[in-house]
C-alpha cells in the first residue's frame, strides 16, 4: 500500500496572507505556536514567549493564533485536490493524505503524480494569493510515514520506509507516556524503537505501544474497517430552519457530536476518520473525510464541523458558496478504533477501574467543557498554591520545574484548605495591633484575632514572621510580605500572610 | 488524556470482601475495618473535616481506587499527597455550576469514591436518586459538611441534605503540636472522631486520628497498614 501526503509548511502564515519570507508568527496562549520561514531563519521557535520572540526578531508581526480562519483558506485547495483525486483525508488545515496506488497508475507513475499535484496546487495558489506557496508532498508506504516524508518533499522507495523513519525522535509517534516511558528507557529515535521484539512490546506496553511499534517498522495499519463491523455508525439531524450561518449550524452539530461519541462507546470504539456531510436547501453537498491525531472526542468534531462549514459558507467568492442554508447535518465514523487499544500502559494492561475512571471522566468533561474537570501535578514553589498546578482534564500535563530549592519555602506538612481569596482578619497584641517593621520586626507579640463579623478570640500559640521579598528587581510583581503560622483557641490552625501591616488568612491547617 | 501510573500487580479495588480498605486508625472506628462499597458518608467538624477526609480518602486511593472531589476550589492538593493521596487517582471539579447533581451522579458512575460539598438545597428525590445509583456502581457518597469554624457561610449542608447518611464521621476536636508562643512550626495534630450511623452497633464509637508530620518525621498516610478480611 502506497500513501500521499501533501504538505503546506507552515500554513498559518499563507491563510493570513502573508508569504513565507515575511517575518510573522503566530501567538495561542501566551507562547509561539508556529512562524514564517523568515522568522525562523531569525530564531523564533514555538514555545517561546512574545518577548523572547522579539527579541530575536525586532521587526516580527505577531497575530494571534487562528484555526477557524487556516481552515477556511484551505478548502479551496482541498476543491481542487478532489478533481485530481477522489478520496482526501484532511488532517489539519496544511496537511492532507491520501492513497497512492490509484492516482499514480492513473497519472502514470508516483513522479508524475507527485508533480502534477505540486503544480495545480502551486498555480491555484498563486491566482488566488498572489503569493507563490511551498508546497510538498511526500509518498511512503504508511499514511504515519508519508507524512514525514512529505516535510522532507521526499518519495520514499516502497520497502524503504523503516530505514526512512529510523532517525526520528520518538515524540514523532505523537503519544506522550510512550515518549517518557522511552526515554526512560534509553530509548530515543523510531530506529531503536523499531528494533524492540514485537511480541516483547506487546506484551509489556499493551496494544496501542504495539501499534506505534508497527508505525515505526515502516507499516501500515489496517484500520478496523466499517464493513466489518457490518453496522452504520452515523448519525444525523435537519435543521429546520436552514441555517445560513456558521454559528448556529455549529452549535446543532454540538448534541449530534456527542451523540456519535456515545454510539462509539457502546460499541468499544472510538472514530479516527470522520465524515462530514452537509446538505443545503437546494441539494448542494460538501463532504469532506477528516482524520484525527488520534481519535475524536466531541470538542474536535465540533471543530471539523465548524472549519468545514466556514470553508463552504464564509467562502471568498461568490461560486464557492452554497446558494441556500445547511438543511441537513450527517455525521459518519468512517474508521474506528477499538478503545482498549488506546491507552498504553507503562507497566501492563490498565486495570478496569482506570478505563472506567478515564471514560467517566472524559463524559464529564463533555458536560461541563474543558476546564470543568481537572486533576493536580506537583511543582516547584514557595508559596502554599504555588507547589501545585491544575491541569485541565484531557490535556496533556505540561512540562514543569525540577525540583529545586526555593528559599522560604512553608515547611510540610501542607495546609488543606487554601482560601482562593485570603480572609481578611485583624491581629492585636497587648499593645494595640502587631504590625511588621521594614527590618521584620515584630511590633508585639499577638495575643487575639478577629474574624469579619465575630467576635475576638485568643491566639494559643503562633511563630514567625518568615521574610518572603520576592522579586525586588520588578517593580509590578516585587512582594514583600512575612507569614506567620499560628493556632486558635476555637478556630483551628491557619497559616497567615501579613502585608504592610494588613493581616489575612492564606491557608487554613483543617 | 491523562492517565495513572498503576503500580505493579494492584490488585483490582473490587477485592476487599465489598468494602474498601483504610488506614489504621479509622479500620479500627469502622465494623471490619473497612469502607462500605454502595452507601454514603457524611463527615463534619468545625476543625479538622477536611484532614478526616484525607485520611478516609488515603486507604482506598493507595489500593487503587479513583476519587472525585466536588465543589471545594480550596482543597490543599500538596496535603492530599502527603495523606497519601495520589494525585494521579485525583479529579477535581471546583466549580460544578448549576448541574452539580448530574455532575455527582456521572462521577459515581465513573470512580469508587465522589466527595459532594453541596452546592445548594437537594430535593429528597434527587438525594434517593443519587444515593440508588451509589448503591448499583458500588460507589461511596461523601456528604461533607463544609462549615467550618472560620468560614463565615450558613447553615450546615450536611443538615440540609434529605436523608442522613449510613455512616457519619464527626471531628470532634483537633489539637496542633509544634507551635509554642514565639516559637517552632505546625508539626502533628491530633484530632477526636466520633462515628456512628445505621450499621454500627451500640454506642458512638471515638478514636484518635494524628495527622502531620509523625515522629520518624514521614507525612502519614505514606505508610498503609490496610486492615481487610
């Protein structure tokens, strides 16, 4: 078997109408998410921050990250690649994959298809842009490795595909823990992967490590096709009225999504390739197939959904666009995976209360969007919640600070309750209120503490103050502030901040 | 998609005779020693809820079992592992919104223990409804009370939810070590827990719990000593 891909390097910053030798990059979050060639000729790398950016490229336009607007302007390229070749599989908006064996024996040979699709796609562009656009494709024996050789604009010669892929880094795969579980290993590049005995792999990592082991071995997977499943998996609805606008088609497509993921999930399966159709009122279609990286969840088809539609009816000219509102919506799994092949495990098959947690959790997340559910990683810090992060369910841990020391640290055990917003509370000792000298001196010793609308009550014990001056070269973020701990005759042990001569409770020892 | 470093040959949670294992000092509160599976806890205290909850929670997460807690923003995570909570068995869900009784009833489907701070008022319907599904996914319900002696909210959720729960687990009283006026650092607490409920014989039944730092100078909760049958 023989795939293509077709590769638009760096596409944000066509879709922008910008050319590759401009300086531009693009911002998502706070940090770089891709840049010009020009950029980076420069130094601009993704991950950076706008002012390292900067700072290597003076004279570097900054947009903001835009996928809405990268999918638009790339499906009049995908129109034009369907004349050529019947069945393209999109990716994300700059790349694209799609059978070989077919469209080479019809266009002659793997060259001649190649070239035929650089330069109607190459001549397409340059009407429409005005700009002259990189384009490459590339052609390997599995869809994993086309898409690698299509960066490197190279036709990988059948049988040759493991020797291809052998030195590239293992986070190619795109699966996290197997990339830590690797590296831990001593293992770093696709090569010393590939070398692994299969059945070892197997065994030891479960069935997703050992389909990453096949990709690595230069394979082709063969997808669990729909026809054996012998059952439709889609679903659809009408929209009535027809919706002429981006937004509302979208959110119709919100229940449908869900409804597809739960038919999946019955089944044990989850969707890799998804279909989207959308029909007008006056019977015009635009289907399209989308892939995913590695399965969709409700969130990406809702995405697909929206890049597709704002590709056919926001579309620049007038031809382009459908003469009526969608009518109706179809949402088909066209490749499907079984779930218990997703996960890898690092030291065996999950046990069942892990996939059910991680199923359980994943519907959650449906009900209350990305950031409803999170889970905590350990890091570096000072202060009470500064030594923990909360990462948003279904997102990937990001990387954090080794441990390292960080003077003035509050010392274990931890509190277990800190107050998103400290408690305001004043604090007298036998000679008025206990304030902080500029040289960390306590006043007098505290002897009561008040909270907002009670009454005062004795300080049994306290210690501190413990200095914190952090940052004193930044004026915005320069802190000075000492803590004190201290415990209460009926309110408990807190853990308090005092700051120009202001008391709070931080953080409470429940 | 996070996932959970499951440590070698765990076995699966469904082991310990119907119930889930806890620590020491709580097995010894609790008719064999464990956590029954399908039923509910409330636990109270003006001082000390939250570290009783930890404890619970300590004995159940080490044996491999996921937990969820809902509606507290405030929950100290760097204290939930010290007790020896994993944090890669831990969800949180700080603010549920309007939903929150169908959020709890999804988690009871998804994980063995959820942990409810009660966002409102529960209709007797809606509490029967959740405590039935707790009962088919042989999930615990942990009702906490959330009112504490510094927090300056209503009345007491616990006593607010329709039906009390099987089991309640009261912090009576709580004492920090370490600290003298001027001087020292938090070190251990000791806190009284009365327990009582449907299916515990006889009179409420006291122990002790301590929490902190214990005198080898480890946080507890990292050593186990699950009592099962």
């Amino acid at each position: 078997m023989r795939f293509l891909a077709v590769y638009f390097p760096n596409w944000s910053v066509t879709a922008a109408g910008y050319s590759q030798d401009e300086q531009v990059a693009f911002l998502h979050a706070g940090t770089i998410i891709g840049c010009s060639t020009a950029a980076h000729t420069d130094g601009v790398r993704p991950g950076q921050r706008r002012r390292e950016a900067k700072r290597h490229c003076p004279m570097l336009t900054i947009l903001t990250h835009d996928s809405d607007r990268d999918a638009k302007a790339f499906e009049p390229l995908i129109t034009a690649l369907t004349q050529l070749v019947p069945r393209i599989e999109i990716t994300t908006p700059g790349l694209c994959t799609m059978a070989a064996a077919g469209p080479s024996r019809y266009y002659g040979s793997e060259q001649a298809l190649a070239k035929l699709l650089n330069e109607e796609l190459s001549s397409d562009l340059l009407e429409r842009t005005n700009q002259p656009a990189t384009i490459r494709v590339g052609i390997a024996d599995s869809r994993f490795a086309a898409g690698l050789a299509a960066r490197h604009a190279a036709i990988i010669a059948p049988g040759h595909t493991e020797e291809f892929l052998a030195p590239f880094p293992i986070s190619t795969l795109g699966i996290d823990d197997l990339t830590i579980l690797s590296h831990r290993l001593g293992i770093h590049t696709l090569g010393q992967f590939a070398k692994l005995p299969t059945r070892s792999v197997l065994s030891r990592f479960g069935t997703a490590a050992s389909a990453a082991h096949q990709l690595a071995r230069g394979e082709h997977r063969e997808p669990l096709s729909i026809h054996e499943i012998a059952q439709v998996l889609a679903v659809s609805t009408e929209l009535d009225p027809p919706a002429e606008r981006v937004d509302i088609a979208t959110f119709a497509a919100r229940s449908l999504a869900s409804e597809l993921i739960d038919l999946l999930a019955r089944r044990g399966l989850a969707c890799t390739v998804l279909r989207i159709d959308a029909q007008t009122e006056h019977g015009e279609t635009l289907t399209r197939l989308w892939r995913a990286s590695t399965v969709f969840d409700a969130e990406t088809i809702i995405e697909r959904v929206r890049w597709q539609l704002s590709g056919w009816l926001d579309a620049g000219t007038k031809d382009q666009r459908p003469t009526a509102g969608i009518m109706l919506l179809q949402l088909h799994a066209d490749e499907v995976a079984g779930t218990a092949d997703l996960q890898v495990s690092l030291w065996g098959e999950m046990s069942d209360t892990d996939r059910r947690a991680v199923r359980g959790l994943d519907r959650v997340r449906g009900l209350l969007g990305p950031g409803g559910v999170v889970t905590a990683v350990l890091r570096g810090g000072r202060g009470p919640g500064d030594r923990t992060t909360l990462v948003p369910w279904g997102e990937p841990t990001p990387a954090l600070d080794p441990p390292m020391p960080w003077p003035g640290q509050v010392t274990s055990p931890a509190p277990t309750l800190i107050h998103p917003q400290p408690i305001p509370v004043e604090v007298i000792g036998d000679h008025g209120p206990v304030g902080i000298s500029m040289r960390g001196e306590i006043s007098n010793s505290p002897t009561q503490l008040r909270l907002p609308n009670r009454n005062w009550q004795a300080i049994t014990a306290w210690a501190g103050p413990w200095l914190i001056d952090e940052r004193w070269w930044d004026r915005q973020t320069h802190r000075r502030q000492a803590r004190f701990q201290l415990t209460t005759a009926q309110a408990g042990a807190h853990l308090c901040t005092v700051q120009r001569n202001r008391w709070w409770i931080e953080a409470t020892y429940d | 998609m996070a996932l959970a470093l499951v440590q070698p040959n765990i076995p699966d949670s469904t082991d310990f005779a119907g119930g889930l294992p806890l620590v020491t000092e709580l097995g010894a509160l609790l008719p064999g020693g464990i956590l029954r599976r399908g039923g509910s806890v409330g636990i109270s205290g003006q001082t000390g809820q939250t570290s009783l909850l930890l404890k619970l929670l300590a004995g159940p997460v080490a044996n491999g079992s996921w937990v969820a807690v809902i509606g507290l923003p405030a929950l100290g995570v760097e204290a939930a592992n010290e007790f020896g909570v994993s944090l890669d068995r831990l969800a949180l869900v700080p603010d549920p919104g309007t939903a929150w009784l169908d959020v709890t009833a999804a988690l009871l489907d998804a994980v063995d223990i959820v942990v409810l701070y009660p966002q409102g008022n529960c209709r007797p319907g809606d509490a029967s409804r959740l405590l039935a599904r707790a009962r088919e996914r042989h999930s615990v319900l942990v009702l906490m009370d959330g009112q504490l002696a510094i927090s300056p909210s209503g009345r007491s959720a616990l006593a607010r939810w329709p039906q009390s729960p099987d089991l309640t687990l009261a912090a009576t009283e709580s004492s920090w070590s370490g600290l003298t006026p001027g001087h020292g650092t938090l070190h251990h607490c000791s806190i009284s827990v009365a327990a009582s409920g449907r299916r515990l014989p006889g009179p409420r039944r006291t122990g002790q719990v301590t929490t902190g730092q214990t005198t080898t100078g480890q946080a507890t909760g990292r050593r186990l000593n699950a009592v099962a049958r």
